[in-house]
C-alpha cells in the first residue's frame, strides 16, 4: 500500500511542478514557448485529473493503481514528445 500511496503522490506533484515551472518561466520570465513546448504540457495536463481521480479513488486499490499508471504513462509520453 505504501508504494500506491507513493505512486499517488509522484503521479499528481510530478504535473503540477512541471507546468507550474513551464508556466513561471512563460508568464513571469517572459519566455515564449515553442510549439513542441506546447505538445509537451498536453499530457500533463491529462495527467493532473487522472491522479485526482486516483486519490478519490484510493478506498478502491486496483481502480486507483491503474489511474496512478496511466498518470505515470501520460507524464512518460511528455518526456518522450
């Protein structure tokens, strides 16, 4: 259980530091983002729900492990683009 519970966490902070990054560096460094920069926020932002909904669903350990790994899975396609 320990290891959902971190699967959870890494699964909803991951996404939230990532654009909170992209975004402080657009909106208060002045960087523009390039066009692969936008495709990349795409699965984070896909990501955010999913790990929410894993956390609502965390009384129901398998519902909640497959939202955490499709999380996981939406952040790994960001790394990859």
């Amino acid at each position: 259980m320990k290891s959902l519970s971190l699967a959870r966490a890494l699964a909803l902070l991951v996404p939230v530091l990532m654009l909170g990054g992209a975004y402080g560096f657009q909106y208060l460094g002045g960087l523009h983002p390039c066009e692969m920069c936008w495709w990349q926020r795409y699965p984070h932002m896909v990501a955010i729900p999913l790990a929410l909904i894993a956390y609502a669903t965390r009384g129901r350990a398998c519902v909640s492990a497959l939202l955490a790994g499709l999380a996981g899975l939406a952040v790994g396609i960001s790394g990859l683009i």
